[in-house]
C-alpha cells in the first residue's frame, strides 16, 4: 500500500509538473468575472499536496471548476485548521492571465450571514509557476482585498477580489486566521477580468426614485422601539433611519417603508441595508427582521429571518449588510420590519440606510448591470467567458503574410510577417493555432512572437491560445529565414485548429480560397551563365498556354515547356478546365552572367626537363589541368604538352585558356675525348696540354658552339661528325666545364678531365765523365 501511495504522488507531481512548466498563453479578453475554468483548469497542487483542504471536508471539489456558478463547494472550516492552509486552489495549465486585472473568488455562507470576522480570515493568493505572486487579506479599512455582493437566487453570495500587479496561473483562497467558530464556508468558483467591471447592481431608492416620505407604523401592542430620522432612508446613502426593536409587546412589530416611483417586475431583488447599530446583534441580526414587497396597500410577498439573502455590503466597526429577497410578484413598495424577540436583547435596534433594488431581467441570477447576455449567465460550459445562453461558438479569424524582400539573393535572410486578425463583430477566439512551417529552401533562423503566445519552428505552430481576445482584435508572428533554394519558395500560413467555428472557413483543409489561409512567395534569382540555359514547365495541364518575359508575351512560347537562356522574369498563364485563368504568382527570375575573362598567357618554348613559369590572369579562382589552383604554376615538360587553365567568377560561370610549352630535345652527351700534347719536349710534363674532341650527341639543329670554362672558343661546330681539336690549356690545371649549346638554345653542361702526361722521357742522369789525356 505503501509503494502504490508513493507511486501515485509521483504521478499526480509529474503531471502538475509537466502542466505548470508548459508553455502557456495570455488569457485578456475583457470579459467581466470571467469564470477560471474550463479546459485546461484543474485543482492545483497547493501547500499540503491537495488543491483542496483536506481538513475542511471539502466534497465535490470539481464544482469550483465547471464553470457553473450556481454550484459550489462546501468548506467546513475547523477552528484547528492551521494559517495559510489553501482551501481551494485552481490552476490553469494552458493560459496565465495578466496584471492589473481584477481576480477572486464567489464565496457565501452556507446559512446565516458571512461576517466580517469570517471574512477577515480569508485571503485571495495568486501564483505563476507553483511561485507565490501576491496576496489580498480582507481586514478592516486597509484591505487589499475588494468585497462585493453577488446577490441571486442563492443566499449571501460574496465577491473577494483584488486587482493583481503580477501575471498568475493560480489562484487559491486560503484560510490566514483562527476561526472562532466551526464555519461552513461555499465557494461558486474563481474568477478575472478588468478592473471596470460592476461588482454590485444595487440601485439605492433614494431622491427621485421614492414616492413621498417613508412610512413608519407598528401592529400588535409595543412597548419601545420605534422608528428615528426616517427621511435619512431617501435622503442618500450614507446617513441611516434607526429602527428600534420593540421592548415588550404582543404580536409586536415596528416598519419602515418606502414607495416607488416605479413599479418593479417579478425576479427583483429588493431589501434594505441595515447594520447592527447597538453592537448586541451579531450573527442574530436576520431574527427579527421581516423585509416585505406591496402592491399599492396588498402585501405581495413577507421573508423572514434566515430565509432572508444577505451578504455583508460595507466592513468596519458596523459592518452594513444587504438584507432581501428574490421577488415573484411586482411590487412598487418595500418595507423592513422589526419584530420584538427576546434573543435579540433589551435595547437592540437596527441602522436602516436605503432601500434597494437590482434588476434582473432574464430571471438567472444575474442583475441586469452584470448580465452578459439575455438568458442563464451562470453557465459557461467551454470556460471561453461567454455563457451558454449566448454562446454562438463561432469566430472569424483571418491569416495574412507578407515578406521583406520578394526577390532575395541566395544565402541572405528575409522575414515573414504573419498577422491574424479577428473580426471585432465577433466573439473572442479560444485554443487558436496557426501553422507556419518553412518550406524546403528557407532555414528557420529566428523569430519574434507577440507577448502571451509562443511559436515552435520545429513544427510550425504559432500558438495564439486565448490571445486573440478582448480589445486585442490583431496579431502578429515575426519570422526570420535564410534563403538556401533558388526558384520559387512559397510559404503557407493556416489556422489549424480553434475551440470555436470560424463563420466562413473551415480549419486545416488546405484550401487556398479561404481567408484562414495566406501564403507569400519569393522568387530567387536563377544564375546561369551565357550560353547554358534552363527548362520551365508548368506544373498544371491546361488547354493553352502563354509564357511571358518581363510581362510581353513572348512570340510562339505557347507549350507547357519553356527554354530559357536571356535574363528576365519569366510568367505564364494558362486556362484552366473551367475557364479560369490561372498562372504563376511569383515570377521566375532568370540572371545570365557572362563568363570570366581569363588568359593562360603566351606559348612557351623549352627544352626538354627545364622548368617554365606559366602565369594566367583574370578574377576568380583558379584551376589548372595539373590540379593547382595558383594563378602561377611552374612546369617541366619532356614534351611539347598543352596546359589548360579554367576561371570560375562568383556567380559561378567557367571560362577556359590554353597555353601550349615547346619542348626542344636537350643535348644527351658530349662524347668528349682529351689528347695530351708534349709540346716538344718529352721530358718535361709541366708543358703538357691536352686538346678536346667532341660530337655530341641528341639536340636540334645542325650546329653548336663550345665554351670551355666559360670562355667561347670562337667557332661554330657542325653536328654529326668529330670536332676540330679545341685547345683546353694545360694539363696541369685539371678538369673544364664544358657548355655546349645548339642552334635552339638548348644546353649541356658537362666537365671533361685531362688525359695523363704524354712526355715520357725521365729526368736527366748524370754520368761521370773519365777524362783520358791523350799525348801525341
């Protein structure tokens, strides 16, 4: 048992959780004492856990919420029963209602009277989000709590009210104050709605509304009491008559009456309001008090005591109530009565201010300066604030859109502007949902809903709930898009859904004709580039056809298809079956952009493996065939190869240059052989030079020339066969670079290293020499 009971506030917590934290609309539709009911109200989660008192005997709870105030709820409040405990609390999940609107309870005693100090224990609380807001406490002069009388066919029903200065979801009376007695306490429902609003029909019969003087008499036999200052009754409503309750007597009674100018139908309510003057009268105040309705000098009706309908009309040291009763006759005469009772005490006496009377017409309940409409105001079945009786249950609401830029660029945003408007003749619209879903082609970026609405981008729904209401007669839903398509983008707007019936579109059909239906296109430019072209079709089969650029028809384009490759606003027009003409709304734009100039530069001449820079111009970006994409590049081509180079501009056209490179052959060999020269002197090699032969091989051409470490040897050489020998100095000075160049300029670059000496002779010897003389 344990574990079901746990379970079960955890699902009564999450579902006031998930209801209290959801989106909520602004409820503001200027309807007097609008009941807080109907969908989405519930019985919220007070201090305690309860959305009633569970200590006070609360039954049948639900009745503060149906949205019929001619029943109620009995709270029997304990003397036990701790401050701040919530008596009723009434939550609404779905709307959340402004400040400086007026809000509270109809309460009444469940028989006898609603004292002041009763009253004085009660508080109105106002919350948003489960967070206390403000509070009203009905307590002497200083009150911030408003009281008023709600007099019908029910006894002593009582407005506690108080003008908010913060947004609510909540309202709950609440008990701040130990009753002195245990008190039966009803409460009708809650209500909110502007602070203008009449809250009592009293129509005082004073000055020109009496007929004469007041009468005053008495029947049986008294002794005391007696009428005082009567006039004061038709004198205003401030200063009273005195009615002394008679101190001794047989079948005794003392009166005060007042005539009328006019005569008064049946379903009047009519009485006095009197205070307990001598302070002895307490909750004993309906005992000996008779309030009775006359025909001319014929008693039409007589109520006494607790069958009286009284509700307390002024706090204070003398609390001043309205004592009376429902008529079923006419009557053009009332007169208050008071009888001589034991109970009441020695002295007892009555202050009388005014005799009254509230119209009510229809005969509901409702005096004529509270009614809504011309039948039963106390039923309101949908909780929209308007009762049955005069609830159509029919709106007309119409959708339009409009857009910023009608011709945006790619990748730029525009902003949609939703409006709905409700035709003011009218009733208020309640659960209403517009749907404005971008299509494929925009990206939602971001948006700005009117204050108590809210819009999802997700799923499109603009909800407008309850917002659409009261003086507010249009609104509107700002979205911002960015443009990812081009062609023609379309946006619909739709009211999907509303308590009410629209008087001239049905919801969500999808019917373009209706006025719940607006849509807004924006044609983005189609960039092609000079020479491609594009294929437009119209979507709809139709017996002609007419294409038109820049509103002139265009000669022959007379089919459903149409080839395009100019710049200009394409339209057409077609005849639909029916005879209708129908055509494209939004033009098709069509931008031709010229292609980019771009140059590879001039052919190139190279020999074969040397590297050349190769350098385009133009604007854009670059791409070579080699898959470089620098506007310079370098190559080394063996063979004559062609290099194309391609330009993309910003719009996206291609253009394309060549550039062809010449390849020469290069020189492959020299095929250098050196020769050692002696120069004559065989036996000494520091005068060896060595010569050069060459016959190269590879190149272009028939000739080249030498030069041997850098120097030219002068000549031009022939190829296909050995050179002359070319003299590359002595041995002794080692290696020589060798350039050899052909008639295309292509070169080789080589070094060539000196053969061996070539003188072989030793170095002299030196013999000794005998020398013989020889006589003669």
């Amino acid at each position: 048992m344990r574990t079901k009971t746990k379970t079960f506030l955890f699902i009564i917590f999450m579902i006031s959780y998930f209801q209290g934290s959801a989106q909520q609309t602004i409820e503001d539709n200027k309807i007097c004492m609008d009941p807080i009911s109907g969908r989405g109200v519930y019985l919220g989660t007070g201090s305690g856990g309860a959305g009633v008192c569970l200590l006070c005997g609360v039954v049948g709870a639900s009745n503060v919420i149906d949205a019929d105030q001619s029943n109620y709820v009995v709270a029997s409040l304990p003397v036990s029963l701790l401050s701040g405990t919530p008596i009723i609390a009434i939550k609404d999940s779905l709307q959340y209602y402004p400040a400086g609107n007026e809000a509270g309870f109809i309460v009444g005693p469940n028989g006898g009277l609603l004292s002041a100090s009763i009253l004085s224990n009660l508080q109105v609380q106002t919350f948003r989000n489960g967070i206390l807001q403000e509070s009203g406490a009905f307590s002497g002069g200083g009150s911030l709590l408003n009281l008023s009388v709600l007099q019908g066919v029910s006894g002593g029903k009582q407005i506690l009210s108080f003008v908010t200065t913060k947004d609510f979801d909540e309202i709950r009376l609440v008990s701040v104050g130990v009753v002195g007695a245990l008190t039966s306490l009803r409460v009708y429902g809650a209500f909110e709605g502007p602070t203008i609003c009449p809250k009592d029909c009293v129509n005082a019969l004073t000055g020109t509304e009496v007929t004469g003087n007041p009468s005053t008499g008495s029947s049986g036999i008294c002794v005391g009491g007696g009428v005082t200052n009567a006039n004061n009754v038709i004198g205003d409503t401030t200063a009273a008559a005195n009615l002394a309750v008679p101190l001794l007597g047989v079948a005794c009674s003392r009166y005060l009456e007042v005539s009328t100018t006019a005569t008064y139908p049946i379903g009047t309510f009519a009485g006095f309001a009197v205070s307990d003057n001598s302070g002895l009268l307490g909750l004993n105040l309906l005992g000996g008090l008779t309030v009775e309705t006359y025909l001319g000098s014929t008693l039409q009706e007589s109520v006494s005591g607790s069958s009286l309908l009284s509700a307390l009309a002024l706090n204070g040291s003398s609390p001043v109530y309205q004592v009376g009763f429902k008529t079923t006759k006419t009557f053009n005469k009332i007169r208050i009565v008071a009888q001589g009772l034991v109970s009441l005490g020695l002295g007892a006496s009555y202050d009388v201010y005014y005799a009254y009377v509230k119209l009510d017409t229809d005969l509901d309940g409702i005096p004529d300066c509270m009614d809504r409409c011309t039948g039963n105001d106390l039923i309101d079945t949908d909780g929209d604030g308007y009762p049955d009786a005069c609830d159509s249950n029919t709106i007309d609401i119409s959708v339009a859109k409009t857009v910023s830029n009608s011709a945006p660029s790619m990748g730029s945003n525009v902003n949609f502007t939703i409006t709905a408007t409700r035709d003011a003749a009218t009733l208020n619209a309640t659960g209403l949902q517009i749907k404005d879903l971008l299509p494929s082609g925009l990206t939602y970026v971001s948006h700005t809903a009117p204050t108590g609405t809210f819009y999802t981008p997700l799923s499109g729904i603009w909800n407008i709930g309850s917002a659409l209401g009261g003086t507010t007669t249009s609104l509107s839903l700002a979205i911002t898009a960015k443009v990812d398509s081009v062609g023609i983008l379309t946006n619909f707007a739709e009211i999907i859904a509303a308590n009410e019936t629209d008087t001239d579109s049905p919801y969500n059909n999808g019917s373009t004709t209706e006025d719940d239906v607006a849509s807004v296109c924006v044609s983005v430019p189609i960039q092609i580039c000079l020479g491609d072209s594009i294929k437009l079709t119209s979507s709809t089969v139709a017996p002609t056809y007419q294409w038109y650029k820049d509103d002139i028809a265009i000669v022959g384009a007379t089919s459903a298809d149409l080839i395009v490759g100019e710049s200009g606003n394409y339209t057409v027009n077609f005849t639909s079956t029916a005879g209708c003409l129908l055509g494209n709304c939004c033009p098709i734009t069509v931008n031709v952009n010229a292609l980019p100039v771009v140059s590879a530069g001039v052919d190139r001449i190279t020999c074969s493996g040397t590297a050349v820079a190769l350098t385009a111009t133009g604007t854009g970006t670059f791409l070579w065939n080699t898959g470089e994409t620098t506007s310079s590049i370098s190559v080394s081509p063996t063979t004559t190869t062609t290099y194309i180079v391609s330009l993309t501009n910003a719009a996206g056209c291609v253009n394309y240059d060549t550039v062809v490179v010449n390849v020469n052959p290069s020189i492959l060999s020299a095929n250098a052989v050196t020769y050692c020269n002696d120069a004559g002197t065989t036996s000494s090699a520091t005068d060896d030079t060595f010569d050069i032969v060459l016959n190269p091989s590879g190149g272009s051409g028939t000739t080249y020339t030498v030069t041997v470490d850098g120097v030219s040897t002068g000549a031009t050489y022939t190829y296909g066969g050995a050179s002359p020998f070319i003299n590359a100095g002595l041995i002794s000075t080692g290696s020589k670079t060798i350039i050899i160049t052909d008639a295309n300029g292509c070169t080789l670059t080589t070094s060539v290293a000196p053969p061996a000496n070539c003188s072989s002779c030793p170095t002299k010897i030196c013999v000794p020499i005998t020398i013989t003389l020889i006589r003669k």
